[in-house]
C-alpha cells in the first residue's frame, strides 16, 4: 500500500517549496526545450529511447522549470517505477494517482476544472500493465487540467499499445544517445565548433567548414575518439577508466535491455538471445540476411525475427533499406542493420581510443553507423519515404542514398586518407547517370573537393560530419 512517505521521499519540493531540484544545474538535452515548450498544451508527453540516455534527468528539469515558473509545489508529482519492487499491475499505478490527489491536494473527485493545472511525471511506466487505460481514465476526467508526462524504454509497450487508446491525447518523444554537439556540451569541453549545416547546401557552407577544420580540426577529431568509444551516454565520463567505462554500457545498458526482453516477451533461450545480440552488433553495417545469420547462429528464421523485432523495440538496433522506389518491394529487398549507438560495438569488443590510430581497418563500420546515425537525425523523411537508404547492384554499393524533395545526394564512407578513385566508381558512376551535382565522401581526416572520375566530390572527414546535428 501507498504512503504518504512514499510519495514525499520522491517529491520533497512538496515540503520545502524553496527546494532546489539538482538535476536543473545540469546542461540541458536538445529535446529539453521542446519538451519546455509544451508543458502548457493538453496533451500527454512520451519521451522513449535507450536506457541511461537521460530520460529522468529531463524530467526532473522539467519539474526545476515548473517550480521556477512559481507552478504550486504540490501540484508537480513525480514516480519512477522500479520492476524489482513495486507492483505491476495497473492497480498500483490507479493507487498512487488516487492517494495523490485525496492526499495530497485533497481533489478525490479530480474536480479540477476550475482550478490549476496538475503535472504529473512517471518515470519507467513501461512496468505498469495497461498504463494507458489508468491515464486516459484520470486525463478525460480532469477536463485536461492533469498534463501527464511519462518515460519508458520499452517502445512496444509505449506505443504500440496505446495507439486506440491514448489516440489524440499524446505526443511522443525519443530522446536518442548524445549527438557529438550534445556530447562536447554535457562534458563542459570548451572548442569552437562550426555550425550546423546541412549537406544539400554544402557547396556554400565548405569554406566555413574547411576554416573550422583548419583551427579546431585536431581537437575535435580528439573528442570524437571518446564520443564513438564510450561517449554518447551522459554518465560515462564520470568513469575515469575507459574499462569502466564500457563495463557500464555492456551492464547497465546492453545487459538490462536484454533481461527486459527476456522477462517482457518471455524468452526461455536466454543465452541464445545475447549471443544472438551480440554477433548482430557485430555486424552492424553489413548486408542482412536472415537466413545466412540463422544458419550461422544455428537459430531458425522465425525465431532471428522474433529476436531483431524484440530488439529494435528496444531501440538497440535500426534498419536500412536498399533504395528502391515502391515501398512494397522495398521490404522484401537487401537490408542493413545498424545501432543508435555505436558505443555499443565498441564496448563488447574493448576498443580504446588509440585504437581508432592503431587499427583503423576495425572501424571502418563504427564510423559508417556514426554516419548513418547523424543522417537519420538530420533528415527525418515523409511519412510515405524513407530519406534514406543504401543503393547496391550486383556487387557495386552506395553506402547512403539520401533524399530531401526532389533532391539526391550520394554518401561514402572511406575511414581512410588513401582512397583509391577505383573505390568511388560505383558512387562516381551512380552520380553521372543520375546526373547529380556532387557527391561526399566521409574520410578520416581529409577535407577538400576534387574531380574524381569525372564527377565532383567533396571530403569531408567524419567528425565534421557529425558537426551535422
């Protein structure tokens, strides 16, 4: 049963409306002051995404806002549901809305219409069964006066479920890993960095892009390498020893997302499941095959398939389709599989910084899913298309097609300062038939724009790429 206690020990602004939230000292997310922005529409807030990516820290800056902008204390009510100690089922959750509001604001009746808002935030609802019916219960009631926001990272649960349900009555949010921007803000690294920019006008904004290279170039190819290590987690550079580092995203990330899927969708082959998850990280960026995986995993079809979809809903994997015009053929064709996060990759195999210098043949795919990754963000696509793809024939490839309108942009990723114009034929060939402008080729480090096989090609080294967000 719910206490009084229970609650406070989670919402002390209740007793010192003074109390600072520490959480608001803490640089703010991207996704923060879009959040901030609609605080004061009525309709619910779902921020979905990876664990420890910082979904509760945003919530407890939102609550830091709330009191600021002099909201009542006890009208801001904050839960973080816990699966190892609470109860799931929806009776919990109808238990402390209920005990909140006879309690605490003394509204049984949630007879808030004339009256102010109540904001109410839960953390991790994705342990409550049929959360969704509880909410919508309290939302109607309320005549809207109650603003909901929740968090979870299990998104088969938070959305898939509630479609009919919640339908027009909620926005969703993911809040990915740290971009590279993010990553340099959080850790207070003071560099000039250049400004966002967008590839389909790069031709104007190169020379801008090369002067940055030219000052800040060295020092931001340095934070790069721990951005694509072990950076992308807000956490991680509290840990001083990069072991520690990625025994953190393998346990508190990778390891936790996988016992949630093992409990949620009842896997009874647990260690088929993470061997599963790890030999699929390992091959992120490479043609996808169900069948050639399954049979070298010893795994039947239909199971890898239940696996993959379990864990794209997990937000531990995306994919990437061959381009092709029909949407219908589109998913029975080639495909990729890539990360949200390539720390990822990085942690289950124990690479350090220096290896990137050591062994740069090993990252060459790490850098490629980097890349992807920053596209995905930067060009969201229609809801009828995809922005992006990869485009392969026989055995010529384009690492990414990306589309904005009626324009084409070809992508190669070459992790390599020594590129062979022979490598670049597929890109230089595609280009020519298709009669685009220009062409970008991701390097390591060299920047500059030349004629190559007769198609004009700009080299742009992958850690200004990332600038690209």
């Amino acid at each position: 049963m719910i206490t009084r206690q229970d609650l406070e020990i989670k919402n002390p602004w209740w007793k010192d409306g003074k109390h600072l939230v520490p959480e608001s000292g803490l640089p703010k997310r991207d996704l923060y002051s879009v959040l901030a922005d609609n605080l004061e529409h009525t309709l619910m807030l779902n921020i979905v995404g990876l664990r420890r990516v910082g979904k509760s820290t945003i919530l407890k800056q939102l609550i830091g806002h709330l009191l600021n902008q002099k909201i009542k204390p006890n009208n801001i009510c904050y839960f973080l549901f816990d699966y190892a100690s609470q109860i799931q089922k929806a009776e919990f959750l109808d238990e402390v809305l209920s005990f909140y509001f006879k309690e605490i604001i003394d509204k049984p009746t949630l007879s808030l219409k004339d009256s102010e808002r109540v904001y109410i935030l839960l953390d991790e609802i994705q342990y409550i069964e049929d959360w969704q019916s509880v909410l919508k219960r309290y939302y109607d009631l309320s005549g809207k006066k109650i603003k909901f926001i929740v968090t979870g990272s299990q998104s088969i649960l938070l959305k898939g479920k509630y479609r009919e349900s919640l339908a027009g009555r909620i926005f969703d949010y993911y809040l990915p890993p740290l971009s590279f921007r993010e990553f340099i803000k959080v850790n207070g690294e003071k560099v000039e960095m250049p400004e966002v920019y967008d590839l389909f006008d790069l031709p104007r904004q190169f020379g801008k892009l090369s002067q940055a290279d030219l000052y800040n170039g060295k020092r931001i190819a340095d934070l790069s390498r721990e951005y694509i290590v072990t950076g992308q987690f807000p956490e991680t550079r509290k840990l001083q020893v990069s072991e520690r580092r990625q025994e953190y995203i393998v346990e508190s990330v990778i390891g936790k997302v996988q016992e949630d899927c093992i409990r949620i969708f009842n896997i009874e082959k647990t260690d088929e499941f993470k061997l599963i998850t790890r030999h699929l990280l390992n091959n992120v960026g490479s043609i996808f095959e169900l069948t050639n995986i399954g049979r070298e995993v010893e795994v039947s079809k239909k199971t890898l398939e239940r696996y993959v979809e379990y864990l794209r809903e997990s937000y531990i994997f995306e994919i990437l389709y061959k381009y092709h015009k029909s949407l219908i053929k589109r998913g029975r064709i080639l495909k990729k599989l890539y990360t949200p996060c390539v720390n990822f990759v990085c942690a289950l195999n124990q690479y350090k910084e220096s290896h990137i210098d050591e062994v740069p043949q090993a990252f060459g795919k790490i850098i490629e899913n980097a890349v992807y990754n920053v596209l995905k963000q930067k060009y969201k696509g229609s809801s009828i298309n995809e922005a992006i793809s990869f485009w392969r024939q026989g055995q010529k490839e384009i690492d990414f097609i990306v589309v904005e309108k009626e324009k084409r942009l070809t992508i190669e990723v070459k992790f390599s300062d020594n590129i062979n114009p022979k490598d670049l034929s597929a890109m230089t060939d595609y280009m020519r038939k298709k009669k685009l402008k220009y062409g970008i080729v991701v390097t390591r480090s060299e920047i500059g724009k030349k004629e190559v096989n007769g198609q004009l090609l700009y080299f742009v080294p992958y850690y200004l790429i990332l600038m690209m967000i």
